[in-house]
C-alpha cells in the first residue's frame, strides 16, 4: 500500500486530438481502494496544507464507509468549489505534501478522492434570504466567488460585478477544457450562485462604475477579487509581428470564445509550428492546447532546467507524453519576421547560482544562439494584475508591481474595501485565491458587526 | 441584454443603433469605446459609442458593415436585443483646456470624433472639423457636425465638399493657424497621413487608436501598439496617444492579423 491507485487517463494520441478531459477520475472501486490507505491521524497534518481547511480525514473515513452523500457534504462545508479543485489544486504541495504516508512512499491521493466525491455526489443548495448589508464583490473568479458565497452564507446580500459575460474568471477564460471541463465550472459555480448570489455582467468596476458609487449605492463593504489578468510580455524585438500572442489571447479565444469549434465567429490564428514561451502551468496549457487545435509541432521554450519548472509535475508529464517538445535552459532574444513570424530567435542558458526564489539563476552563454522556426509564439510568461480597478481609485495603495497592498486582514488602505487572491500575491493558485476569498468574507464580516457594536 | 430602442440607416454600409444600457451611459466620457458580443456564438468587438444619453439610459452606436459580426449586428432591427454590451472603455479624451482644435476624421471614424466636437464645443471651445468621405452617398452626420463645429466636407470624388483628401483641407487650414490640439479619427491610412503632415508643421496631434481586441479591459494584450518604441495597450492606455509616437506600419499589419481566417467583403467607405 505503499503506492497510490493510480487514475485513469485517456492515451496520449487519442486525447490529443480533442479538448475532452485527459484524466477520468476514479471509479468508486478505485475510490474505496485508495480511501483504504488513509491512516486517519488524529493530528491531520494534511488539513493545515489545505488553504480552505477541508476536514480531509473525516470525508476520507465517509468516502471509506461508502457514505458518499456526508463526504460530498464534508467537503462542501470547506470548499463550495470542489470538482474545480479537484482538479487543478496542486495538492503536491499542499494537502499531499503533509500526508503522513508520504514519508515512506505516496501520499494519500486527497486530490483524486475530492474530486471523486464531488463528481459522484452534488450536496443541496439551499437560497439563503439576505438578513443583512450588501456587500459587493468585484471579479468572479476564484477568491471572488469564495468571498461571496460564505458571505451568502453569513447572511449577507451580495452582488458580484464581472467585467466578461461569463462567470469563473480564469476558470473560464484560462484553464482549458482537458483539464477543467466547463460544464464543471458551470455547474458549481452555478450552484454557488444559487445560494441567492446576484451576478452583474459587462461590468467592469473602474470604467462602468467606480468603487465609490457602489459605496454610494448602499453596498456597505467592497472585495476586489480581480485576479492578475494583465499579461507581461518579454520587450524583445519583433514581439509584435502578426502571430506572437499572449497566452491569454490564446486561451481566451479557445476557452471563452469557443474560436477552434466552426460555428463560433472568433477566429483563431492558423498555427503549424508553434513556439510557447513559459515553464508554468499556462505554458504547459498553451502548448497542449495548440496540438489540439492541430499544430504539427510545438516548442515549449523555457530558460531554466526541467528541475525549476513551475508547472506541476503532471501536467509536464501529460504535455511531454502528448508531443511538446521541451527547449530547456533556452532563452528567447528576438522574434524573426516580415510581417508574420517565422521563428524564434534563443540564447542558450546554464545554471548559475541560486537567486532570490531559490532557484537556480540562469545565465546566457556567450555566442550560442539558434533559432526555432515557427510561425506562433504563445508568452506564457506571467501575468500583472489588472491596472485599470487601481487607476479609478488613487487612494488605492498597490506596490511597484501593481499588486494591491492589505494588511493581515486583508483591508486594503481604503476603509472598507478588502482584496485577496491573485490581485494581491500576483499570480498564484486557484486554491489560494480561494482562501484569500474566504478570509475575506470572514473580515468583512466582523468589520460590519463590529460597525454595529458602536 | 441590450436593447435596441432606434435604429436609423446612416447609409447602405453604416448604421446607428440607440441601445438601452443606462450604466454605459451615465458613466461615458467622449473617446471612450464599447465591446459587444451580438449573440452567443458572436466574437466580441470594440465599437465606437457616438454618443450618449444618461437620462434615457441609452448609448449611440455607430457601425459600419466590415464582416460577420457587424453583419449580424446590422440584422438586428429596433426592439431587438444585443446579447453583451460592456463599457465604456479606454481613457476619456483629455480636452481640458483646449480652446481652439481641429478635428479630423474620414469615414465611419466620424462618429467616435462626434462626442469630441461636441464636448468641445460646448465647453466655449472653437472646433473646425475636416470630415472626409469617398463619395456623396457615404457622408454622414454632417448635419449634426455643422451643429457644434466649421464643418470642411472633402470627399474622393469631389461627388461632395471639396475633391481630395483631408489632408489637402488640413494642410491648407494648418497655413493659417496653430490649433492647441488637432485630433484625428478615422481609418489607419488616414491617420498616419495626418500625423506626418503635423509633425512637419509642429502641430501637437492625437489620433484614436482601434485595434483588433477582445476584452478591452487589457487581458487578452491583442491590441499592442508601440507608442515612443514601447509596448502599450491601447484598450487601457488609449484608445487616443499622441500621434508622433505610434509606429503606424506597425499598427496597419497589425489590423490585417486575422485576414487569411477571417475572408468577408469589406464596405469600403473611404
């Protein structure tokens, strides 16, 4: 029992022709099995990894005693969006990391058992009637929905304001299909909405309406939830040439617009040979999303070495096995082209010393340059947050990164107003966010009451 | 949903819709966009708001026939409803303290100049606009023009107004004055064509900017321009710039990104 069930994936060369999801999830024998090997510690360390804290042991054990129905509800108590977690949690690092079992061999699959729970069993929703303020949130995406669906919960009216004509945020826009399908999305974050959650689309807070005319509008608290959506791009040259694209555009277009099916009037770039700059989980779903929309081949580029890639293990793995070429310890110089791109110019890079996050710096070898023909690059180097809430509201501190600056509870310098998740880390995970969401609400909460006190 | 509550044919390739969206209205500044997705399997696009009506709640767009978005945008008659409409977008024009300004602007690019002169004019400002057309029967919103500004008509064929290009009528008004602003709409071509007659003449100029984009809010960075050789986003640092810096060739291939995909007739205007 050292080792985890393993779960089920689709073949490399039959997913890669479709954006269906790769991973199947486990059947309920597979579930069972892998419940089994939970020790249930008394101290579950694993909880303090969890960023939402989810009583892991407790819907373990119900999953375990076949009371499917509790386990989905455990966990729902947590977390109001669980497949979605299921999913793309790097539970690795968090939850997993902690398990005791991974001391002398895996850790419990906590991720694959959530996922597992919430896909066989959706707990009721019940619409709460509002006894209390209104509380705006900004962004529904991952931390907006978890503010505003505990504070749904707390009794509060709460509106969200969102900028697109969708919900999710980066769920929507960003993740793909194979990886998180949409009706997942959909569904729970419909079911969030359900518990009394109105949702304003087309509004984007700072152009539509300012922060100050929801105060005036009677919402007594405000979360910005925007996410860190504004995306950077490398300042070489020829990074504007027809075809070099962001991997936001990129997944946008796919994801939100629908642009690779026919009947969708976005278009989207032809892209024989692409090149996809990043090391992250974006790059990795940049690059996987190109073979599917039928490029012949595609180059990830990253300047450091497999060992510091940010993206998780597995979704290295699932875009290695699916045909991505890995450049590794390559650096993008210039991009060639008339008008569209026919390639990428790269300096080759080695490993020097560790820097500030702790990996290792990578630095230029001196007359090493070669070039990747292509006629796409996909940067999928990073996002900033979004400018355009702050640049409505001056007395709005942010850092020198456009972060929004918060104290420990999340209060931003404007009284009132709180932010959390990616607008305040810069980007990060969807689990975090999520947490950052919920403390939030949970501040809020006590500003308003404490407002009372007086 | 948005509805349609007017809609008024300009000319066979331009339309103008009054669309119900009170929170667009109350907020709009002249040179602010909107983004609008006709129906769900519709792309989303920038259009240029004409004008704006807070106490009805409604917005002036002005489009004209250049594909399948706009096609379809065109199908849809008063009562109907636009599925998305989201704005106003990009930085209001800075018209603060201008007293004398010319505004040029060719083709469907009248309609976002509108609010500008109007604005201006209201504001005490004195307003000469040099509109250019390709013939007669594509002139629009002249009338409205005349209201608020000294309207020079040029178009192609000389079917109308004087016969040539705006940059003939500019050329010719820049010989006997120094405007504080001169501010271009209209077309790329247009545009780059104003600005190197302004740069000879050390006329300050501003042109509006309105490139291929799809959230307008600065997520998708589709609609890069190189201003002063560096990267801006039009959607959140424009749409307007200061004409001197903008790498027009840039911009112009830019603008043809999606053409191989995206094959449609094109309503030529100007």
């Amino acid at each position: 029992m050292k080792k985890r069930v393993p779960m089920q994936t689709r073949s490399p060369r039959e997913r890669v022709k479709d954006f269906s999801e790769v991973a199947l999830g486990y059947t309920k024998e597979e579930a069972l099995l892998e419940a089994e090997r939970c020790l249930d510690c008394k101290h579950a360390p694993c909880v303090g990894g969890c960023p939402v804290e989810i009583d892991i042991p407790k819907f373990i054990r119900e999953i375990r005693e076949g009371r499917l129905e509790e386990a989905a509800k455990t966990i729902y108590d947590a977390n109001f969006l669980p497949g979605i977690c299921g999913r793309v949690c790097p539970q690795e690092n968090q939850c997993e990391a902690r398990c005791v079992r991974a001391r002398k061999g895996e850790a419990v699959a906590i991720g694959r058992l959530e996922r597992f729970a919430s896909d066989n069993h959706q707990s009721e929703i019940r619409k709460i009637a509002p006894d209390k303020e209104k509380v705006a949130v900004v962004g529904s995406g991952p931390a907006g929905l978890s503010c505003a669906a505990e504070l749904a919960q707390l009794g509060y009216e709460v509106h969200i304001f969102e900028a697109l004509h969708a919900a999710g945020g980066v769920l929507t826009y960003g993740i793909p299909e194979f990886r998180l399908p949409q009706r997942v999305v959909d569904s729970e974050v419909g079911r969030l909405l359900a518990l009394g959650i109105k949702i304003h689309y087309n509004t984007v807070i700072g152009r539509t309406k300012k922060v100050r005319e929801l105060f005036n509008e009677g919402f007594q608290a405000v979360f910005i939830g925007s996410g860190a959506g504004y995306p950077k791009f490398m300042k070489i040259p020829g990074e504007n040439l027809n075809g070099v694209l962001s991997a936001n555009e990129f997944l946008t277009r796919i994801n939100l617009m629908k642009a690779h099916l026919p009947e969708y009037d976005t278009p989207l770039k032809k892209m024989r040979k692409v090149a996809v700059v990043g090391g992250g989980n974006v790059a990795m779903d940049a690059a996987r999303s190109a073979l599917r929309i039928g490029a012949e081949e595609v180059h990830l580029v990253y300047r450091r070495g497999r060992e510091e890639m940010p993206a998780r293990l597995e979704e290295v793995r699932h875009a290695e096995e699916e045909g991505v070429r890995f450049r590794l310890l390559a650096n993008p110089v210039r991009i060639l082209g008339e008008s569209e791109v026919s390639g990428i110019e790269c300096q080759r890079m080695e490993l020097g010393e560790p820097d500030e996050s702790g990996r290792r710096r990578p630095v230029a070898v001196p007359d090493s340059d070669f070039v990747i023909s292509c006629d796409a690059v996909i940067m999928a180097i990073g996002n900033h947050p979004n400018p355009i809430l702050a640049s409505s509201m001056p007395e709005l501190k942010t850092n020198k990164w456009g972060c929004i600056e918060v104290d420990e509870r999340l209060r931003t310098s404007v009284p009132g107003v709180y932010a959390g998740g990616d607008v305040v880390t810069g980007s990060a995970t969807v689990i975090l966010a999520m947490g950052a969401g919920k403390k939030a609400a949970r501040e809020i909460d006590a500003y308003l009451r404490s407002r009372h006190a007086l | 949903m948005y509805k349609i509550v007017r809609r008024r044919n300009l000319n066979d390739c331009v339309t103008l819709f009054e669309v119900d969206a009170p929170e667009v209205a109350k907020a709009f500044k002249p040179g602010q966009f909107a983004i609008l997705r006709v129906d769900e399997a519709g792309e989303r696009f920038p259009l240029t708001i004409a004008a704006a009506d807070p106490a009805r709640g409604t917005v002036t767009i002005v489009f004209q026939i250049v594909g399948k978005s706009t096609r379809k945008l065109n199908a849809l008659q008063e009562g109907d409803q636009i599925l998305d409409f989201a704005g106003p977008l990009g930085k209001p024009s800075d018209l603060d303290g201008l007293r004398e300004v010319c505004l040029v602007v060719g083709g469907v690019g009248s309609a976002a100049g509108y609010p500008l002169a109007k604005a201006l004019h209201d504001e005490g400002a004195t307003v000469d606009a040099v509109a250019g057309f390709r013939t007669r029967d594509l002139i629009i919103l002249d009338e409205e023009y005349r209201e608020v500004s000294k309207l020079y008509l040029v178009t192609d064929d000389g079917s109308a107004g004087e016969k040539g290009l705006v940059t003939d009528r500019l050329a010719k008004l820049l010989d006997e004055k120094k405007y504080d602003l001169v501010i271009a709409v209209g077309p790329l071509a247009m545009m780059q064509a104003v600005a190197k007659l302004t740069r000879a003449r050390d006329q300050r100029t501003v042109v509006s900017m309105n490139p291929i984009m799809i959230d307008g809010t600065g997520m998708c960075g589709g609609c890069r321009v190189t201003y002063y050789g560096e990267v801006k986003f039009a959607c959140v640092d424009g749409p307007e710039f200061d004409a001197f810096g903008i790498d027009f060739d840039e911009a112009i291939l830019r603008s043809k990104m999606y053409r191989r995909e995206e094959r449609e007739e094109d309503c030529r205007l100007l």
